[in-house]
C-alpha cells in the first residue's frame, strides 16, 4: 500500500482560512488570541497544530478541531513512517525473555 504525503495542518490552515478569508498573519492571530510568532510557525510548518489552538480555530473560523487534529495525526504517521528504516527495533519474543 502507497502512502501520499499528506499536507502539514498548518498549509490547509492558511489556505483554507487564512488566505481564503483575506487575513494576515497577524490579524488571524489576534482573532486567534494568540502570538503571530506563534501562528506563523504553525502555518510555515514549523511547529505541530496543538489541540489548543485546533480549538481556537474551530471556535473562530468553524473546521472542527477532531478533523484538525487528524490532519495533524496523519501528518505524523506519514512523516514516522519515511523514518522507519532507520528505527531498529525486534519484535518482542516471550519466549526468549526469561
């Protein structure tokens, strides 16, 4: 089975939001109640969504943060995924722990 890449939270977040109903950065992170620093990292793909601020934005614009927090959570099992090759780790045997 082939995995697509899916987006970052934060690219839908400002397309969808953001940009699609005309804001800035800053303007949206006042509506937010949040930094610009702190909106902006989000929305660069710089830092996870948090069940805080998905919250914030389905109280503001109306997504709803289960939705929200599942693009966050397949982002995540698709970037963990690229990585396990490098993670080297044995399946547990009982019957070699004793």
């Amino acid at each position: 089975m082939t995995m697509h890449n899916p987006p970052h939270p934060g690219e839908v977040i400002r397309t969808e939001i953001v940009e699609a109903n005309g804001l800035t950065v800053t303007r949206a992170a006042r509506v937010l109640g949040v930094s610009r620093q702190a909106l902006s990292g989000l929305l660069n793909a710089n830092v996870d969504l948090t069940g805080d601020m998905a919250l914030r934005i389905e109280k503001a614009f109306g997504p709803k943060m289960e939705t929200l927090m599942g693009m966050q959570s397949a982002y995540d099992i698709f970037q963990a995924r690229k990585r396990a090759g490098k993670i080297h780790v044995r399946r547990y045997d009982p019957a070699l722990s004793a």
